[in-house]
C-alpha cells in the first residue's frame, strides 16, 4: 500500500506538472511560435489519428482493466497477456488500416477545399495513430502492474517538454516543415519504444498468450467484452475530435489553429471534475454493488455542489478575463475570445452535473451509456454540420456546448429513473445566481495598463467578493468560517514542511 500511495502522489504531481507544461504550450508557446495554419494542421492530424488510434485496440483497455487480476503471475509473464493485448491492436491495425488506405482518396477529397495540407500529411495518421494505440496499450499494462508512475511522467510531462523543444528547433530555422511534422510524430514512437524498455524492468516480456490458461468459453467472453466496449471508446473519443475534423472541412486550417488554441483554455474549467471523478468511481459502484442509495445520493449531491461551486469560480477567472490575455497573443487569436466564453458554459453545465459517468457507464445499465454515447456522437455530427456553415467558428462552438447540454440532461434522467436520485440541491441556483452576478463585472472599464495588470486586478476582486458571498450565505456549509481556513491552510504548510523533511 505504500509503494501504491507513493505512486498516487508523484502521479498527482505529474499531472499538476503536465497541466502546466500543456498550457504553456498550447496557450504561450505555439501562438508564439508557429503560424495558426501550422497549429490548425497539426490539431487536425492528432484529433484524426487520435480517432483513428480508438479503433485499433479493440476494447483491449477495458479487457485489461477487467480480466488482468486473473493472469496475474511474474514468474509466467502473466501467461502472456501482454501479448493478448499488442497481438488484438495489431490485428485491428492490419484492419482499420487497410481500410484507410482503401478510402483514402475519399478522406483526402473532404478536407481538399479548406484544407489541403492536410492531404499532403494523410499518410502520416498510419504510424501515428499505430504509435498512439501502442502505447495506450501499454500504458494500461502498467496500471495493471500498479507501475503508473514513469508511463504518466512520459505522457503527461516528457513529451510535452519535448512538443516544446520540437516547436523552438523549427521555429528558429534548423529543421523545415516537413521535418517538423516527422519529428512531431516521433515523439509518439519515443514513447512507445520508451514503455517497452521500462516494461522489461519489472516485467518478463512474454507476447506469446496461453490460450490453454482460461479455456475456450472464457477467452471467448475476454473478446466479446473488449468488442462491447469499442463502440463506446470511438463514440467517447469522436466527442472530443469531432468539432476539429468537421472545421478543418469548412474553414482555413489558421480559423483551426486559432479555434484549437481557444478551445483549450475553458477546460481548464473541467479539471476539477476529471480528479474527482477518478477517486468517486470506485466509491460509486461499491455503494451499487451493496444497495446503499444513501451514499450514491450523497456521492452525487456533494460532487455536483463542490464543483459547481469551484467550476463557477474558475468561468468567471477565465471569461473576465478572456480580452486581456489574449491581447498578448498574436491579433489573429482576438477572435478567440467569443469561441472561449462559448465553450466555457458547456463545461460549466458538466461540472454543475457532478460525477455521473459512474452512475452510467460502470452500473448494469452500461448498455444505456453505451446508446447514449453513440446518439451523442450522432447528435454532435449533426449539429457541427449545420451550425459550422451558419457561423463558422462560433458555431462549432454553439453545436459542442449544445450537444454537452443533451447529454448530461440524458444521463440525469437515467440516474434520476434508475436510481431516483438528482444532484441538485438547495445551494444550487444561489451559487448559479451569484455567478451570473460576478460576471457582469465584464462591462466593468479598467484602466488602460498591461493586459497582465487588469488579469491581476480583476481577478483578486472578483475572487473576493465570490467567495465571501459563499461564506457569508454559507452557500457550502462546510466553508462557513474564516477560522477553518485558517486550520486547512495550517494543515496544508505543515503537510509541505514534512515533504521537504
């Protein structure tokens, strides 16, 4: 349990570490460096070979997270599931692979008018998305081996810092375009040959799988469980993909360039959201597995409470704002700002819903997940088409926001049918009030200092006057005085202070 608990603790810190690198990149770095079309192809070659990589292992993530435990055994390579694993993703590469050679033509031919470059590149999604599933693989591997640290430090640091250097080597003439883009895919293989040599130090490498291990009826069901789940994975990742790939249709690949870079900053919104929902999954479906509806109705009143709560506070710091910090970009991004305070409600409606993917995905009623998903999909393409060529970037941004709002009303009513529960409580329309109040602060004239300065300003006012309204009305029971922030905060240095021992 130590060596688990110190993982926990240097993935968290990985991950804190990566969130900073990926901003500066995203958000400083490449406006800075590149051009918005190199930035738009770039965006459209990972979210296509992204979708694409989703295909290839053909559930083998959710076969591992299920049936690994039963292979479990070091002295036998764990019977050879790693080889299970990397023999499925390559049979579904040989598969989807041929395929997109087939079609490549009608791939090339849709993103010819807008976006050229990207033909020019197309054959690239093969060894990117090859490198970007391999590694997916792997990297559950080790998860299952509870070894999460160094495959986190790789995807969520190392190669963000080398995205970086990569960027600054172009950028100052030693490499062309071509090159970059080369370079840019292999930093995916890197990785993947990077998780090979760290998976032969704790693991013995055997990719020969022991059909024999569990019988004919058992790796029957492995296969049919992975092949439920792909469908669900595709649909999951086509959410997140769709608006790039269907803009890189209609517009420029700059108008993609500066959309990816403005649809990056209201994430930071959700970030709370994506940790809490890792730590209250396991406690979700233990409190299904024994009935306890109290708990579930716990779980997801608070969750939605607390992050309504912090994500209101994180719309308004991002959306007041928006003008100044993209005043030290490049002009050609001012125009981001509109698709940022778009995109910011939809991610506040996920937070304001709390952790109900749980509730869905990991329950028996998984199968009204997996339709709710692949309507969603469905959903989402149809709103992108008809929304896209009506007010172009803006509207990739209305159709996500739109089809967030569907989905999450849709898995409120199942939870609601299901399991007679909502996540809204008393607290809930006060603190959406409160944050529509502080966002008229937006009409508020600063004077005319550096962008940094009014960020600064605007923000500790802002900050102040939410959170002593929240204290004030006790809008969180649990912040009601100032006296506990001061025993949290205590707490908190005397935590550092023992670290650093």
């Amino acid at each position: 349990m130590g060596e688990i608990k110190k993982q926990g603790i240097n993935n968290t810190l990985f991950v804190v570490a990566g969130i900073f690198v990926g901003f500066l990149n995203t958000l400083y770095v490449q406006p800075q460096l590149l051009l918005a079309s190199e930035i738009g192809l770039t965006k459209v070659l990972f979210s296509f070979s992204t979708l694409f990589a989703t295909l290839l292992p053909m559930g083998v993530g959710n076969i591992t997270l299920r049936y690994f435990p039963r292979f479990k055994d070091d002295a036998s390579g764990h019977h050879g599931f790693l080889g299970l694993m990397t023999g499925i993703t390559l049979i579904g590469f040989l598969v989807y692979g041929s395929l997109l050679v087939l079609f490549a033509h009608f791939f090339i031919d849709y993103y010819q008018a807008k976006s050229p470059e990207f033909g020019q590149f197309f054959y690239y999604v093969l060894p990117f998305s090859f490198c970007i599933a391999m590694a997916g693989v792997f990297n559950t591997f080790c998860n299952g081996n509870f070894r999460s640290s160094v495959p986190t430090f790789l995807n969520d640091v190392f190669l963000k810092i080398l995205f970086i250097v990569l960027i600054f080597i172009y950028h100052f003439g030693w490499i062309g375009f071509v090159s970059y883009i080369q370079l840019y895919v292999g930093v995916f293989v890197l990785q993947t040959l990077l998780l090979v040599y760290y998976i032969s130090t704790f693991s013995k490498l055997n990719f020969k799988y022991d059909w024999s291990y569990m019988g004919r009826e058992t790796n029957r069901e492995i296969l049919l469980y992975g092949l439920t789940f792909l469908l669900s994975s595709v649909a999951s990742m086509g959410l997140k993909t769709l608006d790039v790939l269907i803009l890189a249709k209609y517009l420029p690949l700059a108008a993609v360039g500066i959309y990816g870079v403005a649809a990056t900053i209201p994430l930071i919104i959700e970030a709370p959201l994506n940790s809490l929902e890792r730590i209250a999954a396991p406690k979700v479906t233990e409190a299904m597995e024994f009935n306890q509806t109290d708990e579930l109705q716990k779980i997801y009143t608070q969750s939605s409470h607390y992050l309504l709560l912090v994500g209101g506070w994180l719309f308004l710091m991002i959306n007041l704002n928006i003008h100044d910090f993209l005043l030290m970009l490049k002009p050609e991004y001012a125009v981001g700002a509109k698709i940022v305070m778009i995109l910011s409600v939809g991610n506040l409606i996920n937070m304001a819903t709390g952790v109900n993917n749980p509730f869905v995905y990991y329950s028996k009623y998984y199968k009204t997940g997996v339709t709710i998903l692949l309507s969603m999909v469905v959903v989402a393409t149809v709103n992108l088409l008809i929304f896209i060529p009506l007010w172009g970037l803006e509207g990739a941004a209305y159709a996500t926001v739109l089809s967030n709002l569907v989905m999450n009303i849709a898995k409120s009513i199942v939870i609601k049918v299901k399991f007679g529960i909502l996540p809204f409580n008393k607290s809930t329309l006060p603190l959406f009030l409160l944050t529509g109040v502080c966002w008229l602060a937006i009409f508020i004239p600063m004077p005319g200092w550096h962008p940094f300065f009014g960020i600064a300003i605007r923000s500790v006012l802002v900050s102040g006057i939410y959170f002593l309204v929240v204290l004030g009305f006790r809008l969180s029971p649990e912040m009601v005085t100032i006296q506990k922030i001061k025993w949290i905060a205590a707490d908190v240095v005397e935590k550092v202070k023992k670290m650093g021992r």
